[in-house]
C-alpha cells in the first residue's frame, strides 16, 4: 500500500478486556515497529521486527502485550487483561531497513475505562 | 538509559522568522539523528535525518550536528502558520534499529 494502515483508529476496552491491534506496513518494507505514545511525550518503542522473526521485545511493558507478525507483513499487536495505565497511542512504523527513519501509521488510540 | 531532551516550549515565532528547535542527547555512541513533525493528533512525520557532524539544508528546514557537545538542532527558515506543530527529536545508536524520541517542543508560528 501507499502507507502504513493501522486499524482499529479508535478502540474503548473495559478494564480486564483483551484488545488486537492491527498493522499493515508499506509493501515491501522488512522493518517494522510499534511505539507507544502517551499524551504529551515522545513516542516509546515496544518492539521490532525483521519480516517474520522478532528481534526485540525489550520494551514490551509487561507480558500483557504480545505482538506478532506471522508472514512478515501484517502485524498485530495484542493487549491482555487492559488496564487503565494501557491508554495511549499505539504506532506502528516501517522501514526498508533497520535503523532508516521510519513512516509512521496514523495510529490506534486506546482508552481503558 | 538513553535520554533524549528538548525543551517543551511553547516556542512562539512571529511568521516569516527563524525558528530554532535544539535537542541534546545522552548516548555519545549515537549515530542518527531524526526530526519528526506531529501535527496535532496525527503521527509523527519524518522531516530530517542528518548523521554527520555539520549541517544539512532542505528547502526551509536545516538540519545541525554537533556530535562532541551532543547537541543537534532544526532551524525553519521563513516560518509559516502550517509549521505549527510539535517537533520531536529522535536519536538512535550505532547499528541499532531503535529510536530515543524526545518529548518534542510544540512551534507555534503567529500569522
């Protein structure tokens, strides 16, 4: 595609509620990333990917979030059990490499009530 | 912990003059270095990308380097209303896919 696609654009979750978040990278990009942005600060990174395989997790918050990107395309981010402190942006970013500046999606903005 | 810091503002200019954003960073192993524009509740948007010490002009916008002070700065020349917008400074280390954001500096250009 032309961009990065995001989907959900707006997601509410009761507190305890399990969420997907989905992302659809420009075609042919290997690289591909989720952030997590609170209201008011930079963006966060939460993890990577390289096509199918994950590099890096460390900054999955806790083992509530598990993301995963079977054919090495779309990926979907997955939050258990939310909680409150879970509200916030969710971007996804690709890359043709790693370490280039990325393109963001328009991102999925979560509210836990 | 890698730090990446920029002053929040509100960086108010009067349109039509230079607007001067700056960021400083921790990790001296650094080696690219991003600015990002965000409109209000849109995404990020890659703007510069500068990897050497100096400056890097395009169009409006120039891009400095200063990797001994650790130091890096965006310079919007002939500021408009439309460069109204948070400006997010990125860094990432040497070989690393990863980015250090900043918290960005919110530009306010004044018609």
């Amino acid at each position: 595609g032309a961009g990065v696609s995001q989907s959900p654009r707006y997601k509410v979750a009761k507190r305890g509620q399990d969420v997907a978040l989905r992302c659809d990278p420009i075609s042919g990009h290997v690289s591909l990333f989720w952030y997590q942005q609170a209201l008011g600060q930079g963006p966060e990174f939460l993890t990577y990917f390289q096509n199918e395989a994950q590099l890096d997790k460390s900054g999955l918050p806790s083992d509530r979030f598990f993301a995963e990107r079977p054919e090495g395309s779309v990926s979907t981010l997955k939050i258990q059990r939310t909680q409150q402190e879970d509200s916030a942006v969710y971007l996804c970013a690709s890359s043709l490499h790693g370490g280039d500046g990325y393109t963001f999606g328009s991102g999925t903005r979560l509210t836990v009530v | 912990q890698k730090e990446v810091e920029q002053n929040s503002g509100p960086l108010s200019v009067p349109e039509g003059a230079i607007a001067s954003l700056n960021c400083t960073y921790s990790d001296r192993g650094s080696q690219s270095f991003f600015w990002y524009r965000q409109y209000s509740g849109k995404s990020p948007e890659l703007i510069m990308s500068i990897y050497s010490n100096g400056d890097k002009e395009d169009g409006r916008f120039t891009a400095q380097l200063n990797k001994a002070s650790q130091y890096v700065s965006l310079l919007i020349r002939d500021s408009q209303p439309s460069d109204s917008a948070t400006y997010l400074c990125a860094v990432s280390g040497a070989g690393s896919y990863q980015l250090t954001f900043g918290k960005g500096t919110k530009l306010s250009v004044i018609p």
